[in-house]
C-alpha cells in the first residue's frame, strides 16, 4: 500500500509539471545566430503560412524571398510585435511568444542569414 501511494504522489507530481505551457525557445534557450531554414522558417510555416500561402491572404510567406520580403518592408516584425500598432497583431491565434519575436527581429538585423 505504501508503494502504491509513492507511485501515485511521483505520477501526480509528473501530471502536474508536464501541463505547463513552454515554447521551443523559452525550453532550448535564446537563439544567437538565427537562419531562415533552421529557425525562422519552421514558425512561419506552423505559425503564418495557413493563411499565408499563395492562395490565402497577402503577403504569401511561403518562401524565403516572400518572408524577407515582408521583413523588409517591415509588414512582418509590425504585424508580429506587439509593441507597435500597424493593426491586429498576427498571427490571428494570438501573439508569438517575446523569445519568438525577437529571435526573428535578430535575423532581420543579421541581415537574412538563410
């Protein structure tokens, strides 16, 4: 009977620390040296491309040219900062998490490193 409520108080304890809410970069750290292919390119694609895409919604961000682009012009970091008004902050889910936000702001000003 003691083991079993051992075994129960650990599966609790487990249950409850595996229901918090971490994104890749809050868990993995601050990205130094982002690149389009390894880091920008997998949130645009789970975070923008299903409205973004050449049949969706302009601007389409389904390439690197497309979301350098958007950067460029500034549509991209306005529209996912939070902190700046140029309309409803994006993506329409909710805003991207800050380590998110800046990590992107950091390969703009890397220059685009793909």
């Amino acid at each position: 009977m003691k083991k079993l409520k051992i075994f129960l108080v650990l599966l609790y304890g487990t249950l409850i620390a595996s229901c918090e809410s971490n994104t890749i970069q809050e868990v993995s750290g601050i990205v130094t040296n982002p690149t389009y292919a390894k880091n920008i390119a997998p949130v645009i694609q789970a975070q923008c491309v299903g409205c973004h895409s050449a049949n969706g919604q302009y601007p389409s961000l389904e390439t690197f040219a497309e979301v350098k682009d958007a950067a460029e012009t500034g549509s991209l970091i306005c529209r996912i900062d939070q902190s700046q008004s140029c309309g409803r902050v994006m993506p329409q889910s909710g805003a991207m998490p800050q380590a998110t936000i800046d990590m992107i702001k950091l390969w703009v000003s890397n220059n685009y490193p793909n």
